[in-house]
C-alpha cells in the first residue's frame, strides 16, 4: 500500500474519488499539507436532487480545511464535478467528505463541535486554530440541526405568565405580583407583600386572577392518586376551565394551553405511572448554570441557548453520530 492509498484510506473516499497529490508547505508556521483530490472524468456522479447518475457537465476548483496531519495544518483541494441532469438542469454534486456550503470537511467539523461540548468556543477554536465567529457558525449548523429532529410534542405548559404580562401593559397590576402568581397559593410559600398582592388581584376580578384560579385548579389534577383517576380529574378541570376562561381575549394563551392538555391528555396521564420527576429538570439546571460559568465568548442569548442545546439537551447525544 503506497502513500496515497494510506491517505485515501484516511479520508474515507472510494471510487471514482482518487488521491492525486500531496505536498508539504514548510514555508508556512505551522506546516501546511496540501491534498489534491480528483474524481474520474468519464464516471457518472449523482443529482444531488434525485440522485440519478448523470455525467458531469464541468468542474469547479475548491478547498477544504481538514483535520491536522500530526503537527501540520491540511488542506483539501478538490475539482468538483457539476452534472447535467435532464430533470434539473446543472447541479454541483455532494462531495463525501464535507457538507454542502461548509470550508470544512466533515471530519473537522465533528471535532470542532466535540472541542466545544468541553471547553469554551474561544478556547476551541484558538487549539483548532480558526476564528470563533467559523467555529460558533459550525455549532449552530449542527445543533439547529440535530433539535429540528427532537420530537418536543409531550411538552406542556400553562401560559399564566404570559397572561400577566400582557394584562399590565393594559391596566397596572399590584406589585409583587408577579412571583405571587407564579408560586404555589399556599399561605406558607407567600410573602406578606406577595399575599396582599393577591388579595388585590382576586377582588378587582381581572383576567390574571382567572388564569391564576386555572393554573391553582390544576394543582388538584397532580394530587390524583392512580391513574383512572387522573384521567377523571383531567376531564373535570379541563371542563371547569373553559368554562371559566369564557371567550375573554386576554385568557387566549390559557384557551390554547387548555387544547394542548385535551389533545395530550392521554400522554399526560402517563405521568401516573412514569419515573419521571422535578429532578431530572434540577440536574439539567446545574449544567444551564455550568454553561453560563463558562459563557466567555457568547454574544448574544443565541449563542447561549446554542450552547445549552449542545452540553445538556438530547440534542448533544444526536451530534455524537455526526
């Protein structure tokens, strides 16, 4: 086996793919090593449309940065065939070794992304050794990615603070209200400030103390005690609720979290017989926190949500078969 099928080996290319040449740049710091790849003229290649084998129509010069080679920066240089398919015209074919749109091969890229599930973006792309605006880019391709294949339909949620929020911008509400409503409506988990608070709330009979009595009522489902009988009390409240809620426009947020729990009642009733608990939610927590610590580098609270998605949700597992 000579020097450039070890090397074709390495990148993981096949046929009609082939390893042309190879040189070392020693008069850049660090080394460069230039690898030329070349497809086979007369060979068919693929619509990256409809995948019929077409031949190719002309070829374009590219360059990719690939994983070092030891100590040396490498390079990738490529013609890329475009084919002429009688269905959609000239297209440039998919190369194997990097994604469409990318200056990078795969292989780069899936260490990129490993470095920063470890280590701040800045500290990664300075050993990887490109900007952090390319690796921050990189990221946010694959973890958009990989949360567009998460299946986030047992979600729930009642939308009582969004109720509050809009219903002041209206009519000013009383202070401290806002952690009053929020928290459980036990006279032991209220401060004085917050209970008066209420008490003001519930008496001017505004649509906030409507979906404050929804988001209480629905504490009494939680206390059901088998599953038969959660299915029951869901029934109930959600019965109790629209009837409460009415057709006020404010409470719409409430009305669409109400369809949300009839439509997945069945799956919430599953709760019932699951292991699931608050736990789990305050271990992911710590890590939210762990992410924030370390949060050298993040511009903006995309960035930030990004990175989370990366080191604590599904998401993170789905990249490591990228």
């Amino acid at each position: 086996m000579n020097d450039n099928q070890i090397l074709l080996l390495s990148l993981g290319l096949e046929a009609p793919w082939k390893l042309v040449d190879q040189q070392l740049d020693t008069t850049k710091q660090p080394h460069e090593l230039h690898l030329t790849i070349q497809g086979e003229r007369v060979a068919q290649y693929p619509c990256p449309v409809c995948g019929a084998l077409c031949k190719a129509h002309d070829f374009k010069e590219k360059q990719w940065r690939h994983l070092n080679f030891f100590q040396h920066h490498c390079y990738i240089h490529a013609s890329v065939p475009r084919v002429k398919c009688p269905k959609h015209g000239v297209k440039q074919v998919k190369v194997p070794w990097a994604r469409k749109g990318s200056a990078f091969t795969l292989l780069f890229e899936q260490a990129a992304v490993t470095l920063a599930r470890e280590m701040p973006v800045h500290a990664a792309a300075r050993i990887i050794g490109i900007g952090d605006k390319r690796l921050w880019r990189i990221v946010q391709h694959y973890v958009a990615q990989a949360v567009a294949r998460l299946d986030l339909s047992r979600v729930q949620a009642i939308a009582l603070d969004e109720v509050r929020k809009t219903e002041n911008r209206v009519q000013p509400l009383p202070k401290h209200l806002r952690w009053a409503v929020l928290k459980r409506g036990d006279l032991d988990h209220l401060t004085t400030h917050q209970l008066m608070a209420l008490a003001e709330l519930l008496d001017q009979g505004l649509d906030t103390a409507t979906a404050w009595r929804v988001k209480e009522r629905l504490r009494w489902v939680r206390q059901a005690s088998t599953p038969r009988a959660a299915k029951w009390r869901i029934t109930r409240f959600i019965n109790y609720a629209s009837a409460l809620v009415g057709y006020a426009p404010l409470l719409e947020p409430v009305r669409k979290a109400l369809q949300t729990l009839r439509n997945h009642a069945q799956r919430v009733a599953r709760r019932w017989t699951s292991a699931f608990t608050n736990a789990r939610l305050e271990g992911l927590n710590s890590i939210f926190q762990a992410a924030r610590a370390r949060a050298r580098g993040y511009r903006n609270d995309s960035t930030f949500i990004t990175m989370i998605h990366l080191i604590a949700s599904p998401a993170g597992s789905m990249l490591k078969s990228t």
